[in-house]
C-alpha cells in the first residue's frame, strides 16, 4: 500500500513501521525500573520471535490472535498484497507505507531524514532530532534483513541476541530437538528451541512462562558476530550481517533501553494530593515510547513484566492476576510481577505507578442511610430541598453485599510460585440483588465455538460462565478515596453483573478501576484487567449536599466495561475503523447502565431516547464544524485492512489534533447500531451481540465481518434493501448524516422526558422576559413550580435555554440555585459554564476556573468560548487557568488549547 503523498505523516498520519508481515513478536518479556527523580523507566525488553512461515492461511471469518497470516474476508483476499514471508534477495529494504530507505549505508552516517553528524548518544540529524546508531553502516549490507520496530522517544544503548541454549531448562528440549532434527542443518539450535517454546500447548503456560522468563536471564551470544541497530523517529531497526531473511535472523533479542521525560505515550506528571505518578497514557502512538515493539493490531503477543518501583508506590498493570510486591534486596524498591496468557495487541500493555491506595469496600456505618432510596440513579432530589447529610451520598445498590476477601492466593508471574497477597480484592454476592438474567439456552448457535489460536480461553471454562461479577479492586488517592468509595466500588459489581448478563462471560478474569490525574485527556481508558476512569465522573463537591449524582459515573463504568468485548477481546483489525469499538461502546452503554438501574422496559425506552437526542445535537454540532474527510467511520475505504508488502501502514489522521477531540466515530457507530437494531428488533439484535461475541472473541475484524453475519443472521434485512453496500454508502464511507437519523432524531425530540424538558424551558424562558432589562428588580421572585427533573434531563435543559439569545441575571442566578448546578455532575456543569460564558454572568467564574482546573479532559473548547467573546475578563479567566494546569495537561490538548489562548 502505497502512502498518499498529499499527507503529512506528521500532522496527519501515524506510520506503524513493523514488518509484521516478515517476522513476528509472539512474547515480550519486560524487565523495568521507574526512576521519578529523572522521570525516566530503564530497563530492557526481550522479544522472543518467530518469523513468518511463508504460508498463508485465511481463516473463514476474522482475524485469529494465534493464526496471523490470513486474511478475514473476501475483500482482502483481493487486496494486491504480495504473499506473507515472500522474500527476495534485493539491495533496497525500503518499506513503502513509511518510507524508509534502509539502503544508503558506507562510511558516512545514514542519513534517513537529513545530514546528520554523530554526537556521544548517537546521530543528531539536520532538524535537531536524536537519533541512536550502533557501527550500522560498516557492519552490513544491502542484502541484511532489517527486523523493524515500532519505536519512539527511546534512548537505546544495545541491541544483543540472547544465548538460550546456555539455560539449564532449556537442556532436555535441545536433546529432543537434536534427536528430531538428525541429518537436518538448515535450522539453527537456537531457532528450534524457541520455536520449540512458542509451540507449547496452552495448558502448559505457566511451563512455558517459566522457560521464556529464564530464557532472559541468559547472557548474549559470544559468536563474534554482533546486532547493529539504527532508530530514527518512529522506529528502531536491528541487522545481523550476513542474514538475509527472517528465518535465519535471531530468534531472541534484548534490547537496553530509556524512556524520555518527554515521550508521548507516558505521562509523568502529579496526581490529585501532589505526589509525583506516572501512567501509560494511551496516546495516537500507543505504546511506542515505553518499549520497542510491534504496533500494527496483527501483531499479538503474550507478555510478562517485572517492574521496579519505590516501595510507597503502587504498580498497577494489565496483568491477569494482582501482582505481589516482594522486595529487592536492600534497596528501597519493590518488584512487581505480571503477565497475560491471552496474545494482545501491544497497544493494550498498560502501566501506572503512583501512591494511590485501594479503596475500602466497607462503608462506614455513618453512611449506609439511604441505600435504597437512590437505586434509580439518574434521578436527583427535587429542586430548593435541604441538605441531605452525608449519610445520602450512599449509592443506589439495593441489598448489595460486598465481601473482602484478604490474603487470597495469587500467582506473581514468575512460573509456578505462589504467594500470598495482602491486597483486597472485592468478589460481590449478587443473588440477592435480582438483576435479570437473560436465558440464552434456547438460542440456535450453529455449533459456534472457539476459533481463535490457543490460548486458555474463558469463554470455554465452566468457573468463568458462572461468574457473574470478576474479582475487582479501585484505587485512588488519599484525596479522593471516600468519592471513589461512593460513587465506583459499589457501582462495580451491577454494572459488571448487568454486562454479564448482556454479553455472556467475562473476557478477563480481574478488574483495578484508578482514578487518574486531573490531567487525563478523557473520561475513561479501558485496557485488559484495568480501567483509568477520569475525576470528573465522580462527584463534584461535597457529597452531603445530595446533589450529585451517579448517572455519569455509572453510565462511564458500563461504556469501558463494554470494552473488554469490543475493543479488546474482540478488536479492529484496521485502527481507522474505531467505530468498531467506541460506537458498540456507547450503544452497549445504555444497554448495562438500564439494567444496573433496574430500569423497567418503559423507562429504559424513554431514557434511551432522551440520551439518544442528547448524541444527536452533539453530532449535528459536530459536523458543522468538522472537515467532512474527519467524518467518515471508514476512511479507508475499499483499502481497509490493507498493509504494505512488510506489514507496515499509517493509520490515517490519526496524528490530526482535530480528530483527537471528535466525537464522530463514538457517535455516528452508536446510531448505525440503533439503526441496525430498528431493522430487526432491538432484543433480537441483543441476542446477536452474543452470537457475535462466541464466534469472533479473540479475533480481530473489520466492519464486513459483523454486518455480514448480521446479514445472514437475518435474511429479512436484503429484502429491505440492506446490503453491505448500501450500509457502507450510508453510513461507513460518506460525512454526513443518513436520511434515517434525521428522520429517527424528529420521533426522539418528542418523547415524554424531552417534553418535560421543553415545558420546564419555557417556565425560565418567561420567567427571565418577567426580569428583563429595563424592569424594575422586584423584591421577590415569582413563585414558580419546576419539575423535577434527571441529569441527562438538566443536561438538556441548560442546552436549549444556550440557543436563547438572551436571559437576564436573575434568571441565571435562580437557575443556579434552583438545581445547584455547581454541585452537579461534569457533563451538567459544562453547560452550566457555557451559559456563563455566553451571558457573562462574572458571579459565576469561579465555576468556570474551578471546571477547568478539575476537569480538563471536558474542558478543551470552553478556552475558545471564554476567548472568542472578546471580553478582557474572561480571556484573563482563560490564561490564568491555562497557566495553572498546563505542566500537567495532556500534550495534545494543551497543543490545543495554547492556540486558541496564547
């Protein structure tokens, strides 16, 4: 695939160098110290590979985690690949998706992006940019294969191939391999051994875990020869000279290496108590900037990792089981172990460090008033009540028992060794919370079982079917722990149960939820076994006041949960197409948080279709003010899923700062699936997300595998015109908005909770026209009786009371304290702070620092309200928030923010 020349790969596009189509990293074995003096992780990474085998095989559907050579559906299989491992002796390596020229090597240095000169940490080219070289230019030659590495802001100082035929476990696997291999030269011992590894059975995992962790304590090969190593911006290449293809390259590289205080995908910064922390923070670039790897989603992997932190610290990771600390020696550092048996892409790799502390699952009995009087969640108590005491902010679970369950048995990683943790992990009795369980049994399946690679799956245990909510654990810090212990631990367990009850069995055994630094680009991050859920989901001031509420929290819970389905278990094969995974998302959301409510049918329809308009207004805002090329959920096009020769593409805009803050792919997929559900009825189409989870969980896939099966699962659809192409023209492959959805948004716009909303409207309308301008304040206000009303409802309201062009002071400040607006949850205080933007209502900034300051993952476009009114005073507003946060903000928002501000 070629890349487009009207891109800018660094504006635009991201290039994802590895030649995954030569070579592939099937484990990653990760030997990490965090350093927060330097604001650097050190340490190594060795890769344990297995080149392509030259024979493609393309599975029926989808895309295997263990099968990587196929392709998953007819398109593909005419798309004008040259054939997986199909090698050539050339003089040129140049990979075509990225544009890198291998080829320019002599006594000069190589000069990939401009003249370079060499300086002690390596190469410094023309533009300023460092770049790490080993002797690559005398040591190899045209006809070397280049293994290829994703790879970014990294300081790599050696690049080595490991001796493994030096462990001792590896001894009795080399005399079976030498017995087998008598007369047979062309594979090298080393070569066999790890290949006679990476074939192991799943039911050996932990064996094989064993083997490959011992594997890197083994020395570098003392054979003469060396590995020569180059890195420029987006990549780290490796030669051996003499190689010529990947079946004769290494099969077992470590790489030493440092992170940079400035790399893009790890966040070091402070948490809410001011207590240094650094995360993972799921960037554009992935995982790049924390280890050497292979980023296209093809690439799967098994992993395992030690890390080294300071002992106050906590190291969260998405790990299959909780990690024990263990100490390292006399040093004042802890080691903690993880792994994951499930190959992943290695986007997902997942890593905090800080000093939070888990929360407690028992409340205190002076907060356990109330816990059924707020099961319907979204509801808030009426307008002008008193002050509920602190004992109100208890959540809505009902009957809800959690059980702590301490010093329970854990595996630490490192083979076999058990060891006995002191850590909590919460397992909730739900039976007498009389969620529905949907029975499933009388389905027709088709015989669907597994048909991913092996690996121990869940979904073929007979423990994991039965297991309705997975052990969990959440952690905050100190300053946040009693809003975490309200507001998320007791919401876990239903919103896990009512997911369970949707999709069927957990796709990951364990679950940490942290609540992360205030600088944290968005509402929630879901990654294997670990959620990164933002501040602003929690509640937003004193929680005795009774006024938040735990719709956005339990609304965000059930949208990253939903992800363990589709976004990681089952995942997009071409990273443009992320409807795939935020718009089931966002449908999926809905679905789980009415039935953690225990909403009943009326009322999950009518709170369906007042959410469903809310995304509506959301999506005509912004489309009006997107390039229609950012509007399109398939960019790609009839090229989708389609690589280079190596393996290597771009993911189209996804370095465009503009796109980082759209909406389009969350909510244009989440009404394509409404759509869809409307065809062929909305249980049915439930009953189907299970179907489609059995057949395709570990796999990767594009659109055409889900709306295929939809359309062989209901026939019904072709005779309604509903075609793949017809569904790929409305919906997949045009900007815009289909005929359906305006058509669908008028029906939603005059449902009950709308209606309400509309009549609450026009009380404030007249009643700001009854104090006007130019009347005579009256000593008391009218007396006028409003609604009670949800937040999604108070959501709306405040929306069309921004399209009036006027209301008077009075107005705003009764408005405020009829529904206590600064005290409501994020999503109903940043209308709130639009509406004081617009009107100026100077009594209220303080909201808005306040918004800002606490809730930068929903702020970014309220700096260019406060700038665009061109009044001194709330530009002031504008800089002096920007000054306060900026060390801590998100890159790519901060980018943002600085041009509409400075």
């Amino acid at each position: 695939m070629e890349q487009d020349r009207n891109l800018n790969p660094d504006t635009d596009d991201l290039p994802l160098c590895a030649n995954t189509n030569h070579i592939l990293v099937r484990h990653y074995v990760l030997d990490l110290t965090v350093h927060f003096d330097r604001k650097v992780v050190s340490g190594s990474v060795v890769l344990f590979l297995q080149p392509c085998s030259g024979v493609m095989t393309r599975p029926q559907d989808g895309f295997e985690f263990g099968a990587r050579e196929g392709e998953s559906t007819q398109e593909a299989e005419k798309s004008q690949h040259a054939p997986l491992c199909s090698f050539q002796e050339v003089n040129t390596i140049k990979d075509r998706a990225t544009d890198l020229d291998l080829t320019r090597v002599g006594t000069a240095a190589v000069d990939l992006e401009g003249p370079a000169i060499k300086n002690r940490e390596g190469l410094v080219n023309a533009t300023g940019e460092n770049i790490q070289s080993s002797h690559w230019c005398g040591n190899t030659c045209d006809s070397d294969f280049t293994l290829v590495l994703d790879c970014c802001d990294l300081a790599v100082s050696k690049v080595e191939e490991v001796d493994v035929t030096s462990v001792p476990a590896m001894s009795s696997h080399l005399a079976e391999i030498s017995s087998e291999r008598t007369g047979d030269s062309s594979v090298s011992p080393q070569a066999a051994l790890i290949q006679n590894v990476i074939s192991m059975p799943s039911s050996q995992w932990r064996q094989q875990h064993q083997l490959f962790s011992q594997c890197t304590r083994a020395p570098g090969v003392q054979d003469g020869s060396s590995l020569d190593f180059y890195t420029d911006r987006w990549s780290l290449q490796v030669r051996k000279r003499g190689i010529s293809s990947p079946q004769e390259f290494p099969r077992v590289l470590r790489i030493c290496y440092e992170t940079r205080p400035t790399g893009g995908s790890v966040r070091w910064t402070k948490d809410q108590d001011n207590r240094v922390c650094v995360y993972t923070a799921g960037s554009p670039i992935n995982n790049r900037a924390l280890f050497p790897c292979q980023e296209p989603p093809v690439a799967m992997s098994t992993w395992q990792a030690t890390v080294r932190a300071p002992s106050e610290c906590v190291v969260l990771m998405s790990g299959e089981e909780q990690a024990v600390p263990i100490g390292d020696g006399d040093t004042c550092f802890l080691i903690w172990n993880y792994y994951v048996t499930m190959p992943m892409p290695a986007s997902t790799f997942t890593l905090a460090v800080g000093h939070w502390l888990q929360v407690s699952a028992e409340i205190p009995p002076a907060l356990e008033k109330e816990l059924k009087d707020r099961m319907d969640c979204g509801k808030r108590p009426k307008p002008g009540a008193e002050a509920r005491t602190e004992a109100g902010l208890v959540s809505s679970l009902g009957s809800s028992t959690t059980e702590v369950v301490k010093d329970s048995t854990v595996q630490t990683g490192s083979g076999d060794q058990t060891t006995r943790s002191d850590s909590a992990l919460c397992y909730s009795s739900l039976e007498d919370e009389r969620l529905p369980v949907t029975d499933y049994s009388g389905m027709v399946d088709d015989g669907i079982s597994c048909s991913h690679g092996d690996y121990p799956c869940r979904f073929t245990e007979q423990s994991a079917g039965s297991q309705r909510v997975i052990p969990h654990r959440v952690f905050a810090p100190v300053s946040l722990l009693q809003k975490a212990q309200i507001g998320v631990l007791p919401l876990l367990p239903r919103c896990l149960a009512a997911a369970n009850a949707v999709l069927g069995v957990h796709p990951f055994p364990r679950l940490d939820v942290l609540i992360v630094p205030a600088g944290f680009s968005s509402l929630g991050m879901a990654s294997p076994h670990i959620i990164f859920l933002s501040q602003s989901v929690l509640y937003a001031e004193n929680p005795g006041s009774g006024e938040g509420t735990l719709s956005l929290c339990g609304s965000r819970l059930c949208h990253e949960i939903a992800h363990s389905w589709f976004g990681l278990v089952i995942g997009a094969r071409d990273w443009t197409e992320e409807w795939i995974s935020e718009g089931f998302a966002t449908y999926l959301e809905d679905i789980i948080w009415a039935l953690a409510q225990q909403l009943s049918l009326q009322e999950t329809a009518e709170q369906s279709d007042l959410k469903a308009l809310l995304r509506w207004r959301r999506l005509c805002d912004e489309l009006q003010n997107s390039e229609e090329e950012l509007q399109i959920l398939r960019p790609n096009m009839e090229n989708t899923g389609q690589v280079s020769e190596s393996g290597s593409s771009t993911v189209k805009h996804a370095l465009n700062p503009d796109k980082s803050f759209m909406q389009v792919h969350y909510l244009k997929g989440y009404f394509l699936l409404r759509f869809l559900a409307s065809q062929v009825g909305e249980q049915q189409f439930s009953e189907f997300f299970r179907l489609f989870v059995k057949k395709y969980h570990g796999q990767l896939i594009l659109s055409q595998d889900f709306l295929r099966m939809l359309l062989i699962t209901f026939p019904d659809m072709a005779r309604k015109g509903l075609t793949l192409s017809a569904i790929y023209a409305d919906w997949l492959d045009r900007p815009g908005i289909p005929k359906w959805l305006y058509e669908r948004s008028a029906v939603w716009s005059q449902a009950r909770l709308v209606e309400e909303v509309k009549a609450e409207v026009v009380k404030w309308i007249l009643l700001s026209q009854s104090q006007g301008k130019g009347r005579k304040r009256k000593r008391m206000e009218p007396k006028v009786n409003y609604k009670e009303v949800t937040s999604d409802q108070l959501v709306m309201l405040l929306e069309l009371l921004l399209e009036e062009a006027d209301l008077s002071m009075a107005t705003i400040r009764t408005l405020q304290r009829t529904y206590n607006l600064q005290n409501q949850d994020a999503e109903v205080r940043h209308r709130w702070c639009e509406l004081v933007v617009k009107h100026g209502y100077t009594q209220a900034y303080g909201d808005v620092k306040h918004f800002l300051v606490h809730d930068q993952a929903m702020g970014v476009y309220l700096y260019g309200e406060l700038m665009v009114q061109e009044d001194p005073k709330q530009q002031t507003v504008a800089r002096r928030c920007l000054s306060l946060v900026s060390e801590e903000m998100d890159q790519s928002a901060r980018k943002v923010v600085e041009e509409m501000v400075l």
